[in-house]
C-alpha cells in the first residue's frame, strides 16, 4: 500500500509518498510560492538527488498536478501510475470539537471542515484549499483528515475553559483546544518505548520546539493540557508568534498603532516572538549565533524563550502530580544542545538534570537518551515524524472502511 500525506499551507504544500510495507518515505517535496511571483518545486526521491523545477503555480491545483507529475516522471518520479497510490492522508490544523480523532474525508466531513474556518480563519481554508485540489485531480482515491487538534480533546473541562463567560463558548466555541497533537501523540509513544514502560503509566511533557512551539502534559497516554489555546498563537514565545501576553496589550496596540482587527492578528503571529524580541532572526540558529557574537537582544530573546518553556514544565509537573520524563522535539528541540540545556539547568529540584556530554552529542535525526545518571526523571530527545503518523491513521481508517 502506497499513502501520499499532504501538509497544505497558503502558499505552500508538502508532501510525502510512503510505502505502507516498510514505512519508507519513497519520494518527498515541497511546491513554495503558490500563487507568489515564481514558484517552486523540490522533489526529493528515495536516494537521490533533489530536483527543483521553477515555475509559475497560480493556485493549490496547479500545485496538485505539479506534485503528482513529478510521482510518475521517467527520470525522478517513483511510481508508474497515479493508481498506485491507494489513499490520501492531509494535516489539518483545526478540527474544533468536531473531531476527536482521524476521519475518512467525506462531503458531511467537509462541511464541518467548512464551519471550522470561523474560528481557525488563518489556518483551516488552506487545508480545505489542498483537499479540494486533490479531490479533482484524483477524484476516486480515498482520503483522510488528520487533525492537529485531536489528541488534545481529552483535555479536562477545567483545563480548556477560558475566564470569559461561559456564552463565549456556547456562541462562538472559544476555549483552549491545544495544536501539533499529532507531534506530541507520536513522541510521548516512543518516549514510552524507549523506557520500556506502558505509556499509560506515565507522566510525560512533550515540548515541540520548532517556529512554532507547544508544551503539553501527557498523563496516563492522555493530553490533559496544551500551551496553545483558541488558535496557535498562545503560549510560550515562538519565532514570529508573541505567545500568551496580558489581553488588554491588544486593544492598546490596536488603538496606539491604529490597527484594525485583522491586522494586530497579524502583527501578533508574524511581527512579534523572538524574531520581534530581538531584531535578528526568528531563526534560533541566528539567534544562538548572535548571542555568541554578544548581541544582549538575542541573548534575551532565548532567555525568555528557555524561562517560558521552564514555566510550563513545572506547571504541568504539578498539574499532573509528578512526571517521569520530559521529550524536547521539533526543529529546536531535536538540534539545539544550547536551548536544551537553558531549558533543563536548574530543573534538579523536580528531578531534571541532563548530562552535557550526552546533550551535546545526540546525533541528529536519531532518538537519545540525555539525562544524567542519577536523574529521577528522564530527558529525552525524539525526532517527530508527524508524517508517518499521519500515514499510519490513513492506512487504518482506509483498511477498515
Ligand atoms: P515548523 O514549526 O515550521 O515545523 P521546525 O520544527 O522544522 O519548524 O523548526 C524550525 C526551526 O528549528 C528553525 O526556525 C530553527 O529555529 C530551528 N532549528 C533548526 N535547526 C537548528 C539548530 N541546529 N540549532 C538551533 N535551532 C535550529
């Protein structure tokens, strides 16, 4: 069984082709600048070399049909025939309460889909956009949503409710639904196996660190909490994002800067975090390497960002009672040592230590083992591979349909 997985953003879209067998990825890519100027496709096959085609892709379709040209190219693609791609899996951001795990896309699944973009209007019609495409180039084949807010629907009551009054939620579904699951679901169970426990017996944070970053408290194999909330955008501080500030920030922005609604939403996810902090970079390899050539913003930039992430793990180590290892993952999680070892120093008291040799040499793309010998708890370092997982949900559901 070949599954094609499919991460469409506004201006771009991912894919990768999976050969269900041994779970290899046969070919990935990567079509940018949709709709932009000139765009671009980078295909990758299986051992070897990329192959980048520039041209002008006006919508989502063109993409589409770019991306599936490519599958069956003579010199670069990996399969002969379109037909062999038994099922499509998509990400997609925000499933509301809709959605509490994986579904098989159909028209009654595309109109709530639909109902969804009210409250996640930057992220959901992208998805929709990409589904749509796909859905008329290969109109028989059958797909999967796989959500990014799933995992996080075992949140208690307590824990998703925001202070507003409760019509808020009844009227316009405002409450905390938590993202990247598919992330955090896939790291805190090979956590699990790398220490050889069942995942039900344990109490895990996960902390995806990447552009954006969430936090969340994994008890008993179940998401009790998540740093983000109504959308992406609360939590700690990421690249662009401003994480969770005081909420009254944002009228006073609003009517000091003359910003309408729209655009102080926009400020706040790509003006502000790190990148805004420090004026450098919302890259944390250019804000680790300013702070080495003795920039104070970028210095500050990842202290705030490493004492936010701190937060975080000793509230959710109370909020669960305990905890017995904490997983970095996500582009900073799985390759910066430095932001590891600000986040986990000082962390003795509730049982965190990690050892520096380790820290600093955990091999890329692989899973390590950080803590010190006499840790209680144990920091681990797991790639994620939101991907296979999304694959994995699509091949099961497509099975048993
Ligand atoms: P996304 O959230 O878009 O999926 P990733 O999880 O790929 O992003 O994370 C991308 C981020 O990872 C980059 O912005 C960069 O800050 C960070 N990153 C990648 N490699 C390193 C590294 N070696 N050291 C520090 N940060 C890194």
């Amino acid at each position: 069984m070949k599954i094609l997985v499919i991460n469409c953003g506004s201006s771009s879209l991912k894919y990768q082709l999976f050969n269900m067998e041994d779970n290899s990825v046969l070919a990935k890519g990567l079509v940018e600048r949709i709709g932009l100027e000139s765009g671009m496709l980078k295909h990758t096959p299986q051992g070897k070399e990329t192959v980048k085609i520039e041209e002008n892709i006006p919508d989502h379709k063109v993409a589409v049909k770019l991306m599936l040209d490519a599958l069956i190219n003579k010199d670069y693609g990996v399969i002969d025939d379109l037909c062999e791609i038994s099922a499509v899996g998509h990400r997609v951001v925000h499933g509301a309460e809709k959605f509490s795990g994986s579904v098989i896309i159909n028209s009654d699944v595309m109109e709530v889909l639909n109902e969804c973009i009210e409250i996640a209007p930057l992220h959901n019609p992208p998805n929709i956009i990409g589904i749509e495409a796909v859905r008329e180039m290969l109109p028989d084949i059958p797909m999967v949503g796989v959500f990014d807010t799933a995992f996080h629907q075992t949140m208690p009551k307590y824990a998703y409710m925001y202070g507003l009054p409760y019509k808020m939620y009844e009227k316009y579904a405002i409450r905390r639904y938590g993202f990247h699951g598919t992330s955090h679901c896939f790291v805190a169970g090979e956590a699990a196996k790398i220490l050889g426990k069942p995942l039900v017996n344990l109490k895990i944070i996960t902390l995806h660190l990447g552009n954006g970053s969430s936090i969340t408290a994994i008890k008993n194999g179940k998401s009790i909490d998540n740093s983000m909330g109504f959308t992406p955008l609360e939590g700690v501080v990421m690249g662009t994002r401003c994480g969770s500030i005081d909420p009254a920030i944002v009228p006073f922005i609003m009517e000091k800067e003359g910003l309408s609604p729209d655009e102080v939403n926009d400020y706040l996810n790509k003006e502000c975090g790190v990148y805004g902090i420090s004026g450098v970079s919302s890259d944390f390899r250019d804000l680790e390497e300013a702070a080495d050539n003795g920039n104070e913003r970028a210095k500050l930039a990842l202290d705030m960002f490493a004492y936010q992430c701190k937060k975080y793990i000793g509230s959710y180590a109370a909020a669960m009672n305990g905890l017995d290892a904490i997983v970095f993952t996500g582009g900073i999680g799985e390759n910066s040592n430095t932001v590891r070892k600000m986040i986990c120093s000082e962390m003795d008291y509730l049982g965190i230590s990690i050892d520096e040799n380790k820290n600093n040499t955990t091999v890329r793309g692989k899973q390590g083992d950080i803590s010190s010998d006499d840790a209680k708890v144990k920091t681990l370092v797991v790639p994620t591979n939101e991907e296979l997982m999304i694959a994995l949900d699509t091949m099961s559901l497509v099975k048993n349909a």
